[in-house]
C-alpha cells in the first residue's frame, strides 16, 4: 500500500467514526426527546395524522431501530474494516 493511499484510508476511518458517533448522538438525542416529552409529541402528531399512541410509539421505535441499523452497517462496519486492515498492513 502506497503511502498515499495509506492516508486516503487513515482519513476515510476518521471520517466515518465520527460520522458514527454523530449517528449515535442523534440516535440518543431522539431517545432522549421521546422519552422525556412523549406525551408532547403524541399530542402533536397523532391528531395531525389520526394516530393511537400505540401507532406513534411502533412509527418512532421502528425509525429509531432503522436508523441504527443504517448507523451500524454504513458507519461502524466500514470504519472496523478498515481499521483491521491498516493494523495488518501496518505490522
């Protein structure tokens, strides 16, 4: 591996575990938001849409779910991949 290229994917596994911790505050964030004014959020969107809190509390827990599951599979993977084989390139 060129040197070059070595710091092209130094700076890609930067990019991509900050872009991971910034998923995983959003990810707390929200939470933290639902939990703390749920009943806030239910009052807003679920007249607005016709919605049970039952339907607003599977919608936001199925997004959150898919969001970490995005935030998992495009941030953390590529960044531990790449990790691993710069550790074995470089030893």
């Amino acid at each position: 591996m060129t040197d070059s290229t070595h710091d092209f994917f130094v700076i890609l596994a930067k990019i991509l575990l900050r872009c991971w911790i910034f998923g995983l505050l959003l990810l707390v964030f929200w939470a933290g938001v639902f939990l703390l004014a749920s009943e806030a959020i239910h009052n807003l969107h679920g007249p607005m849409f016709g919605l049970s809190p039952h339907d607003l509390n599977l919608i936001y827990y199925s997004c959150m779910a898919f969001v970490k599951l995005v935030v998992i599979l495009f941030f953390f993977f590529p960044w531990l991949a790449i990790r691993l084989v710069l550790r074995k390139t470089k030893g």
